[in-house]
C-alpha cells in the first residue's frame, strides 16, 4: 500500500472513530436529564401541590424523636419526593421533662406550618415547607424532606469545625437565633439543626415552639442580625402576619410573636446605638 493511501485508510478511521464518540455522548445525553427528587426545580406553588396531593407509595418511622412522626415517600407519577409526616397536637396544662417543668405545654404539628409560613414571611428560605393535610385519618402536618445532608448539629460540634468559611456559619447561627427568639423555640435541639454539603443551615421541627410569652429567652445570644431580616422584622404587621399564617396561629399567638418581634427590633437598635451598625449588623 502507497502512502497516500495509507493516509487516506487512516484519515477515514480517524473520521469513524470521531462519528462514534459524537454517537455515543449523544445516547447517554438523555440519561443527564432524566428526573431525580431533585428535579425538575419545583415552584413554592408547585412543590405545595405536590405535598397535598403526592401519592404515598411507601412509610416508616422518621428516626429520632418522641412524636412518632413517620416518613413518607410520595409521588405524583412524575416527581418522587420524602415528606415528615407529624400528628402530634398535644395541650396541657403542666408538663414535666425531668427537672423541668412547663405550664400550658403545647405540641403541635401546625406550629411546623406556621414555622414555614412566618419564615417565607420575614424571607428565610431555610426553613422547609410544611402543609396542612388529612393523613390516614388525623390532620398531619405534611414537610418536604430536607436534601444533601452532610451532618446535624451535634456532628457539627463534635467534630469542632464551622467548615470552609467559618464567618458565614457564625452569620447563620445568629439568624438562627433571631429566629427562635421570634417564635420562642424552647425545643432547639441539635437534631433539628441540618447542616447541607454546602453548608448551608437547615431549621426543622417546630412542633414546640410559638409559646405565649412575649419576653426574649437569651437577649445575651443576640449580638449581631442580618440587615435585611432585621427590616423585614420592621415591617410585620398584625394584617401581613395574620394573612401569611392563617389558622396555623391563634391571635393570642400571634399577638405574642409580634411582642417578641418588638423586643427584638429594639435590642438591636439598642445595640446598634452603642456599637454602630458596622459592629451589629451584616449581609449573609
């Protein structure tokens, strides 16, 4: 075989091989776009229709924790997506848990509802959401199951890190803070702390909180706010709370929510006045 043809043999399989590869990225191309639990990225509106009327295909228990919530896998025949499953609505007039005791204790699975509505309000998107909905005969609230968990709280602490940017994992733990002062969260454990693989921090399980009193629990961890939270906070009103949480709050309880908020507002005021805003308030 002469040159030239040579060249013209290797040419034509050099083409063939480039033809073959073009193929194949374009068989496995439908493969990268095929739906996960993840996708396709769902509206807020969305996502709340999904959880009303996803199809539950499979239940267990949900772990830790002394509620008996559940776990559920639902699916509308396109999506496939975990919710917690919470009915506990308990009332009581004293509760003891251990050396502790609490008068007019309340657990509640509206309050994970509220929890979600008054954290849209003030413009948290860190806080799961929950809808009300009839589950096997009781009234549950309904949560959509937090992704890409790299480790709660007590991980977190144990392995004494605040991972790759250690100021902005400070930055959210205050506005965790401002948070459960906002809702008077007596049940902030460290299970109900998610932190994601990026690091960001996840809120969940507020079956416990929105108490009646209107005094702050730790005025003392309040020491920095995020700017725009602390005007959002500014702009609550009676009509713009009691529209975002519905039935989800009683009017004593809300009442009581934005007596904290006025607290909170003028603690960092305060602070503000004797710090400057430089050395109170931040961007997250």
């Amino acid at each position: 075989m002469d040159i030239a043809r040579r060249l013209l043999v290797l040419g034509l399989v050099l083409v063939a091989c480039a033809c073959a590869n073009v193929s194949a990225q374009e068989v496995a191309a439908p493969t990268q776009t095929r739906l996960t639990p993840e996708e396709p990225r769902l509206t807020p509106e969305e996502m709340e229709v999904f959880l009303l009327k996803g199809r539950v295909v499979r239940m267990r228990d949900a772990g830790s924790g002394v509620t008996a919530s559940r776990r559920a896998t639902l699916s509308d025949g396109r999506l496939t997506h975990d919710a917690h499953v919470q009915t506990v609505d308990i009332a009581t007039n004293v509760f003891e848990a251990g050396r502790n005791t609490e008068l007019n204790f309340k657990d509640s699975y509206r309050y994970n509802i509220a929890g979600y509505r008054l954290a849209r309000l003030i413009g948290l998107d860190t806080v799961p959401m929950s809808v009300e909905r009839n589950f096997d005969g009781k009234v549950a609230a309904i949560t959509w199951w937090v992704d890409d968990v790299k480790m709660d709280e007590k991980a977190r602490l144990k392995a004494k890190t605040l991972g790759p940017d250690p100021v902005r994992t400070s930055k959210q733990i205050q506005v965790m803070r401002v948070f459960d002062e906002l809702i008077q969260n007596k049940d902030r454990n460290q299970g109900n702390i998610l932190w994601l693989s990026d690091w960001t921090m996840w809120l969940i399980d507020h079956t416990r909180a929105f108490r009646l009193g209107k005094e702050l629990l730790k005025p003392e961890q309040l020491t920095r706010c995020d700017r725009g939270l602390l005007e959002r906070l500014r702009g609550v009103t009676p009509e713009s709370l009691a529209q975002a949480v519905g039935s989800s709050l009683t009017k004593g309880e809300q009442e009581a929510l934005l007596a904290r908020r006025d607290r909170i507002v003028k603690h960092y005021d305060d602070r503000i006045a004797k710090f400057g805003e430089a050395g109170v308030l931040f961007s997250l």
